[in-house]
C-alpha cells in the first residue's frame, strides 16, 4: 500500500513546507526541512523528533494554524510508516480541527483506513479529499481501487474516468479500470486497459499474468503465451504464471513444454495440488502411465491435506478432459460451482470469487491406450456460471486456508499489518494451524516493533508443531532482530537440524554470523543457502542473499566476487537497486567511471528522488573531467536534500579545477555552515581561508 502513498505525501509535505519558509518562523523551518529530509531518509524517529520541535515553536510564535496543520501532517505520515496508527490518526484528527477543509489530511487518514481494511471511512475520506481539491489524481484513483474492494464497479469506473481526464498516463488508473471491467465480466475491454497499464509501465508483472490468463480464455493461445512469458521474465519463480502457461501448452496438445511448466509450477508451489493433477493428465498423453498414477496421487494427498476436498477441479480453462478411446470422460459439473464475490489484493489490481465445490465428486481416474493419446481439451460454454479468469489456478480451500493464504500474498508485498489481519483470523477459523501461528509470529517481527508478539505466537506453533522448521527458523530471525544472537543461533541450527535443505534457513544464519562479526563462517552460511537453493522465505529470496554476500565481499576488498554477486542478483531480480549500486560502488572503486555512469542513470531512472545516487553520478561525471555535468548533478541532489554538504563540496572542487576559484570558496563555506568540518579544513588547505 505504501506505494499509493509515499511520493505524493512527501512532494506534497515538503512542497508546502517550502511555502511556509517564506514566512518569518527560521527555527519552525529548519526543524520542517530537517523533519523531511529524515523522512526522505527513512529516518523516521529523527522525523518525529524535529516535526514534533516544529509542532512546538509554531504553536509558541503563530497565531494562524497554517505551519501547524502542515507539521501535524507530516508528523502522521511519519507516524504511518512507523506502523503508529493511532497517533497518526490524533494528529491529523488535529490538522482537520485546525483546518477542516485542508484536503491533505483527509487523504491521509484515507490510507490509514484502507490499509487497515476499513474501506467505507477510506472512501469517505477520499470523497471528502476531491470535494476539496477537486483536481486530486490520486484520490480518484484510491476511490477505485476501494470501490472494486467493494464489488462497486460502475462506481469504480466513474471515479476512474475522473483520474485519466486528469493524468491519462497514470498506469495505476488503467489497472483499476481494468480491476473493474473484469469484475463486470467485460474481459475484452479489460485486456484494453491492462494493455494501456504495461505500455506504462513495463514492469508490471501481475498485469501481464493477468492478460495471459485472459487471452488463454478468448483462445488466442500466441497472445497467452507471449504475455505469460513476460510475467515469468520479470518473475522467474512466479508459481500461478508457470502453471497456466502449462494449460497453455496442454491446450495446444504440446504436452513436453506442459509437463515443463507444471514441473517448475510444482518447483515454486510444492503444494500445487491441481499442477500435479494437469501434469498427471500431460503425462498420459505422453504415455508416462506411471508418472501420471504417481502425480494423481500426488494431487490426491494435497488435495486431502487442504480441507479434506475429493479432487474436482472446476476449472473454464479445462472444462472437459477425454481420452482417446472415450473410455471414460470426465466433465465439470457445473451445477455443484457457486461463486460469491469477495476480493483480494494483489499490487493494485483486486479481483476474486470464492469457489465452492461439492466434495462428492469422483476422483477422475488414468485409463492409456499405448496407440493413442488425449484428444484436444476444449473450453465448453458455462451456461449456468462465469468464473473469474483470476481463479484459474485456486484449488478448493477451507477458509481458515484461504486466510492464511493472503497473508502469506500479503507478506510478500510487505503489508506486515494486513497479513497479521489475515493469518490473526486464519488462528481463529483453525487453532490448530502451526503455519498460521508461525505466519502470524513472523508478521509481527517484520514490523520491526512487536517483538513480543512475534515471540509469543511462534512459540505456540513451535508448541502445536515442535517438529516445524520454520517456526524455529522465525523465531532465530527474532532474535536476531532483537541483537539476542546466542538464542538465534541455537533456533536457527535447530530449524537447520530439522530441514537441512532449506536455503532461507542457511541465509539467517549468515546474517547471524555477519552481525557477530564471523564474516568467513558467515559466508559459507550464504553459500550453502546458494547451493540448496530451495525453500526460500517470501522475503529471504536468492537475490537477496547475493546482496547480502556480496557486501561481506565488499568488507574484504574481494570486488570482482562482489561485483559477480550483484550482477546476478539483478539478473534474477531487476527492479532490486540495490544490485546496480553496488556494481556502481564497485565500478568506482576500479575507476570504471563510464561502467558507474551507467548503474547511476538507471537507478535514477527507478528512484529520481535518491539524492544520494545525483552525488555520486556527479563524482563519476567530476573524475572523467566533465565539470559541468558533474555540477549540474551536485546541484541536483542539493535541490533534494539542501542540508548535504558534500554536495557542495563536490561541486567546489568541480568549480575549482575549471578555475572558478570565487565559486569553489563560496560553496566550501556553505559546506562549513552546514556542519562540515572538511570543508572548513579544505578553505585553509587549499585557499588559505581563515572561515
């Protein structure tokens, strides 16, 4: 959710903020810039600390609530990613006595109530942000994305239309128009917008999924795969992309690559229960009757272990399964399908039904002619039903299952608190889940404050279940976050004593060992997790444990190791920054200034706001002689962060070697007033400046 949030907030704070500097409050006004720059920083008690002063000299000096409204929003943003609900909602509840009708605010308390599911008030609030500033892109777009929550998709439609007359280059407008013309059923229109959302934005993964799975439902099989494989290329461990290029495959009867991609589908998601089944019916047709029985009763088993559910799966995308012979032919009965709308939350794209199948139905059963094989699965008409094309890969699932499985979606996209909202009700519905009880530990101890918590509900998974790996792996990772690393380390060699191969396990340990300073024995922790490579965590992936090795690398001046490391974690995943700064920091250290520039353009290009990467690009630019480039960078991450003194140092000495001294002078004793001592020591040094 932070996504929905984060850049507006801040341009907007820090926009206002720089209005209020012009009046005559010099100390409120440090105290705000510094308050944003924390922020900026994700520095949030810093944040807190220098908002609450501003909050304290405007209400000492002001008599008009302007400067006050302005920290008392700021200070709430902060209190948000800080995961303080309540106080964020005292101090705009503050703000909006002060000021009823500033519209910051109410968009605020918008996304607090959004995030903690309480969609009603966040549209309220979000009604109440457009009626003020009726101009507000954003808050069109938010009042969408609630109103597909809330199966309003006429109403989502209109709000959404307001937004593209406003910015029709918004990518998030189109996917929520897309969310809507789906929950109306109309699926071409939706394949129109969900193309207008990845021209803008290439990297959104769960809207070519989504398009594969449409185009596999219209029979345009080219169209499905192409999009299929980009959801893959931008996620290569994406479980339900795999699978349903598999149904793919299987309806053009190219039963190889089909038995491939349910393999990698079962590789990702072990308890595929339907993956199995469909590779079971790949492999008759490949004449593997003996992989076919073993799958089919794979899928039998997890199909029993999610609820106790006789395989039957309902599915339009493989509606009617017949052999050859017509032995035997198994059909769905639609009649036992009902669908009841509900929703779920994928990045900004929300639409789901509940599937309810009869439990009486015949398991199907393998039959082979060795002369023959499976004749084309076709899609029949639905005459009774329409199934959301976003359920094309669910299998059956007891509620309290279905509850822990958006928790675990939501831990994924780091919304720790809407995941303890799903696993909390996954423990009521079944007392007994120790997956629950360890999902809802680790939610807890990846907010980074409720360590307690964390502790009390993986202990009672470790009670339900103490032959359960992952709760002890958890609850190691707890104690690490909470510098106990003689407890973590005896939890995390249990969890490894448990499930040897287990990579997550292997990557906290390294961490562990990292931290304590045994940097040798911690990067044989991160290589064996490499090697296993499987059973990762949803956040403690590959990738990350190549960032992490890579540092310790960087610690023992191993570069070119490091440099290795960090390549393939962007190749594995793109979009992690930290991958391309730590080929740019390397680059530097080799003085491969143009290999640096490089890393420096595209990370900028993801994160424009990072002041830091202007800085550093400016120091690229500052060693390969291009000055001017270089200052104009200095200046950029000044405009970012106007209390970065380096920046005014590099662009003294950039002014410096082209021979403006009076400039270099100028800008070392901006960088002195802001703290520096170098600059004060270079004046002396350099210019024999006495400041």
């Amino acid at each position: 959710m932070k996504n929905m949030k984060k850049p507006l907030l801040f341009i907007g704070c820090m926009f206002l903020s720089i209005l209020a500097f012009s009046q005559d409050s010099g100390d409120y006004n440090f105290n705000m810039a510094k308050g944003e720059v924390a922020y900026y920083n994700e520095e949030f008690d810093k944040a807190l600390d220098y908002f609450s002063k501003a909050i304290s000299i405007w209400d000492s000096v002001k008599d008009d609530p302007d400067g006050l409204v302005l920290a008392y929003n700021a200070r709430a943003n902060t209190y948000i990613d800080l995961g303080e609900y309540d106080s964020a909602l005292l101090d705009l509840g503050k703000s909006i006595e002060l000021n009823p009708d500033h519209y910051e605010a109410y968009y605020i308390r918008g996304f607090i109530s959004l995030d903690l599911g309480k969609y009603e008030d966040a549209l309220a609030d979000y009604r109440k942000t457009v009626e003020l500033k009726k101009d507000y892109t954003n808050a069109y777009i938010n009042m969408s994305y609630i109103l597909n929550l809330l199966n309003k998709y006429d109403e989502s439609i209109e709000a959404v239309k307001y937004a593209l007359e406003l910015d029709d280059s918004s990518s998030r407008a189109y996917k929520n128009y897309a969310n809507a013309l789906i929950g109306k059923k109309a699926y071409d229109d939706a394949v129109k917008m969900l193309q207008q959302a990845v021209n803008l934005d290439e990297e959104y993964e769960e809207g070519f999924f989504l398009l594969g799975k449409l185009y596999l439902r219209k029979k345009e099989y080219y169209l499905a795969v192409e999009n299929l494989d980009k959801a893959i290329e931008l996620n290569d461990e994406r479980e339900d992309a795999y699978y349903v290029r598999g149904i793919v495959y299987f309806q053009q009867e190219n039963y190889k690559k089909a038995v491939e991609d349910f393999t990698k589908a079962i590789e990702f998601g072990p308890e595929n229960a339907q993956a199995y089944y469909y590779r079971s019916q790949a492999y008759l047709a490949l004449g593997k009757e003996a992989e076919s029985n073993d799958d089919m009763e794979k899928a039998k088993a997890l199909s029993e272990e999610m609820g106790g559910y006789t395989l039957d799966f309902h599915d339009p995308v493989l509606a009617e399964v017949t052999n050859a012979n017509n032995v035997r032919t198994e059909k769905t009965n639609e009649t036992d399908v009902t669908v009841d709308a509900g929703s779920d939350e994928t990045n900004e794209l929300i639409v789901d039904n509940v599937v309810v199948v009869n439990t009486n139905t015949t398991e199907p059963k393998n039959t082979f002619d060795e002369n023959k094989i499976i004749e084309p699965v076709t899609i029949k008409p639905e005459p009774l039903m329409e199934l959301d094309p976003a359920l094309l890969y669910d299998s059956p699932e007891t509620e309290a299952e279905k509850m822990y499985r958006l928790g675990i979606e939501n831990l994924g996209k780091h919304l720790f608190l809407a995941a303890i909202s799903n696993f909390s009700l996954s423990v009521v519905l079944d007392p007994a889940s120790a997956k629950a009880y360890n999902g809802l530990g680790l939610s807890f101890c990846l907010t980074g404050s409720n360590y307690g918590d964390a502790f009390n509900n993986l202990n009672k998974a470790i009670k339900i279940d103490p032959q359960f790996p992952y709760s002890y792996c958890n609850i190691a990772l707890t104690y690490y976050k909470t510098k106990d690393y003689k407890n973590a380390v005896y939890h995390i060699k249990k969890a490894i004593e448990l499930k040897n191969e287990y990579s997550k396990a292997y990557f906290i340990y390294g961490m562990i060992l990292d931290e304590m300073g045994k940097k040798e024995i911690a990067l044989t922790k991160y290589t064996k997790a490499l090697k296993i490579n499987k059973n990762w965590g949803v956040l403690y992936t590959k990738p990350e444990v190549l960032i992490a090795r890579a540092n310790l690398f960087i610690s023992q001046e191993k570069y070119d190791l490091a440099l290795s490391d960090f390549k393939m974690a962007v190749k594995l995943k793109p979009n992690m920054l930290e991958g391309y700064t730590g080929k740019a920091f390397i680059y530097m250290k080799q003085k491969k200034y143009e290999s640096a520039l490089k890393e420096y353009d595209y990370i900028i290009s993801k994160d424009p706001k990072n002041y830091l990467v202007y800085y550093h690009r400016g120091l690229a630019y500052s060693m390969l002689k291009k000055y001017k480039e270089g200052i104009k960078d200095f200046n950029k991450s000044i405009s970012i962060n106007k209390d970065f003194a380096n920046a005014y140092i590099g662009k003294a000495f950039a002014y410096k070697n082209m021979g403006i001294v009076k400039f270099a002078i100028r800008d070392l004793m901006i960088a002195s007033d802001k703290g520096s001592k170098e600059a004060k020591k270079y004046l002396k040094t350099i210019f024999d400046v006495d400041y």
